[in-house]
C-alpha cells in the first residue's frame, strides 16, 4: 500500500498517514510499533512526554527497515523550552531512538504563560538544531494563530507543521486557517476524538454504512480528504490494519462538508487550550 506524501515548505515531504503512540505504555509501544511497521505503517509520532520514545527505537532497530524508509517525529518536552535543556533533550532522545537524526521536531505546547512568555528562543533553538543536522525538520504542535504569528514575525522562518487538535466537533479553523496561511502543513491529533461521541454520531455512522467502512475509518478519511496528516494510535494489531485500510474510498466534497458541519466550535475541544496549558512535568 502506498501512502500518499505531502511535500513541507522546507522541500522534504511527510507520509500524510502515520502511527502515533501517545498513551502507549512503554511496555507495550515496541511490540504496537513492530506491528505497524508490519501491516504498512512507515510514520511514527512520539514525543518526549509519551516516555515511550526507546520502545519506538526499539521496534524500528528489529524491523530491519531502512532509515530512509521511515519517518519518525519527537516532540520537546515542556520542561526543556531552555536552550541547552532543548539540545540535550534531542540529543537523549536520539539515544532513545536509536537514530542519528530525526525527521521531524516539534515545540510539543507553545505555554505562553510559562517561561515569561519566550516561546521565539525555543523555536530559535529547533533552528539551530535543524543546522546541526540532529533533526530534517522543525515543526511545532498546538500553536494558536498568534503564536504563528509571533515566531514567523520574529524570526523568519515558517514551521513545516503545526500539530493540533483537529475532529468533527473541533474543527479548530482559526488555527487552522493560520496555518496553512503561513504555508505551514496542519497535522491533526486526536482524529477520532477522546470519547466526545463522533463516533456514534448520526452523520458519521450513515457514512459509514454508505461506504461499508466503519466510524473510525470515515473520521479518518475526513481528515485526510481535507489535506491533514493523521496518525490514529491503537494498542491492537487488529484495530492498527482497519485504520490503515483507508485508502480505498473517499468521501465527496459534499460529505466533507456534512462532517465540518458538525463543528461545536470550542465546546468541542476535548484536550487542553493552548492559551492556557501550562503542565511542566517534575
């Protein structure tokens, strides 16, 4: 199965399906990456806060895959936004990883009210990062359009992605919306919701039947229809191949909408506000 790829503003491309292993416990994360990796799975998501990023390394030295094979994202920790916390961060996760380099980079939570504010060094320190070649790209993740705003004005220089809270019931336009007008690439987390009900939603599941497909697999699809990149986790190897097995439909321009329509503006965000999160892990 070939995964469509999306060409970044920094002329490298991103498999716009993927893995992604938040709350996958530690013991369990190389066998659902092993499995993945065997049912087609080339792009996996991790992050410094998962704590799972050895078992991701693990999983991809057993694979017996090439390094140019594969697409691996880690994402800052919030207690490392200082510069040299930043590097060594990169540097341990690499150790975690196995790999030399990884191909994406992410300032995981903006947390403007923390670090007085300064989020322009952190992303200046992905910068410097991405020079040393420890990292193919640099990105960031629940950015708000004023946050974009502030670090492209400051630096010149636009992030490949922003990953954000994007479904159904939160269709996050205006981060959205500042992110592709940057001429950055939205990846979309929680796809399938948190248990919000999309779904069991009318809409979602009369899809679903029209196209003998399930729920999740049409969720899936609105995203991917619209031009995000996605990466669905599940801890079974079952649920990982019904995810992956989307690409053999699409939903026209009339059923996207159906599902945009479905929009609770932010009484359907599930996860934090960007605005104000501001968890430091101790």
């Amino acid at each position: 199965m070939s995964i469509s790829r999306i060409e970044l503003n920094d002329q490298t491309s991103i498999p716009q399906f993927g893995l992604g292993v938040w709350q996958v416990p530690q013991a369990d994360t190389e066998r659902v990456v092993s499995d993945a990796l065997e049912i087609g799975y080339r792009h996996i998501d991790t992050a410094q806060m998962y704590g799972n990023e050895a078992g991701v390394g693990a999983a991809i030295a057993r694979s017996g895959l090439a390094r140019e094979d594969l697409y691996v994202t880690t994402k800052l920790n919030n207690n490392r936004h200082e510069a040299a916390a930043a590097k060594d961060s990169l540097r341990a996760s690499l150790d975690q990883l196995g790999l030399e380099r990884v191909d994406l980079f992410l300032i995981h939570w903006p947390l403007p009210t923390r670090y007085d504010g300064d989020f322009v060094s952190t992303w200046e320190t992905l910068l410097e990062l991405r020079e040393a070649g420890l990292t193919t790209s640099v990105g960031v993740s629940n950015f708000q359009p004023a946050h974009l705003d502030r670090i492209v004005a400051a630096t010149g220089v636009v992030p490949a992605v922003n990953q954000i809270e994007a479904h159904p019931y939160f269709a996050n336009d205006a981060a959205r919306a500042a992110t592709l007008g940057h001429g950055a690439h939205v990846e979309a987390w929680s796809p399938l919701g948190q248990g919000g009900g999309e779904l069991t939603d009318p809409a979602v599941t009369a899809l679903a039947e029209r196209h003998g497909k399930t729920p999740a697999q049409v969720l899936l699809r609105w995203a991917l229809d619209r031009g995000d990149i996605v990466f669905p986790k599940s801890l079974s190897k079952t649920r990982l191949a019904e995810n992956f097995d989307v690409f053999d439909f699409a939903l026209d321009a009339d059923e996207v909408a159906s599902l945009t329509a479905l929009d609770k503006g932010a009484a359907g965000r599930q996860g934090p506000d960007p605005d104000t999160f501001d968890w430091i892990p101790a």
